[in-house]
C-alpha cells in the first residue's frame, strides 16, 4: 500500500504541475490573505475533489470539456470580481489587517476558486485510474490529495514572496488580473482540445 500511495503522489503531483492554473489561483489568494486561511482553503477543497474522483471517477473523466470550462470560466470570474470589489477604506492597510483575520471569508473564497474549477482535470483523472486498478479508494485520495496539498504549499509560497516584493497598492488589481487571466484560459482552453 505505501507503493500505491507514493506512486499515487508522484504521479498526480507531477500531473498537477504541468500547466495547472490553481497554481496561479492559489499565489494570488496568497497576495491578499493570511497563508493560514489560504491553507485551509485549497485543503477542504483539495480534499473534497479528488473524494469526488475517487468515488465518482468515471464520471468525472466523462464530463463535457464545454461544462467544465463554462464552470471554471465563472469561478475565476467571481473570485477576481470579489477580490476587486472587496470594500476599500482610506486606510488600505487598516481593511487589509480586518480582512487578513477574517477566517471565514478568506478561507471560503479559496475554497470556492479551488473547488468550482477545473473538473476533470488531469489530477482527478489519474486518481480516478488509480482507484479503478487498485481498488483501493483510501490510499489513492489520501496520495493525491497530499500532492495537491503540497503543489498548493508551493504556491502559497510563491504568493506570500511576491506579496513582499510588490507595493500594497499593486495586490487588488494584480489578483483580479491573474484571476480574469484564468477565466480567459479557462474560456478558451476547449478550442485547443
């Protein structure tokens, strides 16, 4: 079983890599909150999809590519519209500090950007295989929800460094931009499939 579980990391792990847009969802939620929320965020979400892949695999993997692009475009959409029209103060720094310990509000906007896009994705794909030849439906998500939490520790990372490398002032308007930079991938992405 310890084989199954490393191969199951190693493959959805290096699957998730290659051309993923959460990596980019995640360094942008990580500009804007406290990594601890962002944390929590793409873990429950994280968790919660690929238990979705490895209960409903088949399913997933046959999802139409315009559904899950149609869905996805949206999610970026409204988590770059929520981020923009977060309410703003004089005190930009002063919302921010209220809004960093604010749980609840940082932790469901990851978790709704992570969980609402890209269905059917590589990653779930190969759990969903995994599981189908294995029979073995705990160790696979337990491997492949430990690599995307460890592909999202990687990009919280990312986020938190250039959050100390760009003004304060940059944060809204660059995490809305990369998020409506999603949409559009996401928009578009069924035409090269």
């Amino acid at each position: 079983m310890l084989y199954l579980l490393l191969a199951t990391f190693g493959t959805v792990f290096v699957a998730e890599l290659i051309g993923d847009k959460t990596i980019y969802t995640i360094s942008s939620l990580g500009m804007r909150f406290r990594p601890l929320y962002v944390f929590f965020g793409f873990t429950a979400a994280f968790m919660a999809k690929m238990l979705a892949a490895v209960l409903l695999g088949q399913v997933i993997a046959e999802l139409p590519i315009y559904l899950v692009a149609i869905v996805s475009t949206a999610t970026f959409l409204v988590t770059a519209l929520v981020i923009w029209f977060k309410k703003k103060d004089k005190e930009e720094g002063a919302v921010q500090a209220k809004y960093d310990n604010y749980f609840s509000r940082a932790t469901l906007i990851t978790f709704a950007a992570i969980f609402f896009s890209e269905w059917g994705d590589i990653g779930q794909i190969t759990a969903a295989t995994l599981t189908a030849r294995y029979q073995a439906p705990l160790v696979v998500w337990l491997g492949a929800t430990l690599a995307l939490v460890t592909k999202g520790l990687l990009a919280l990372t990312l986020g938190r460094t250039l959050r100390k490398r760009i003004p304060q002032r940059m944060l809204r308007p660059i995490s809305a931009s990369l998020c409506l930079l999603m949409a559009v991938v996401s928009a578009i992405g069924p035409i090269f499939k």
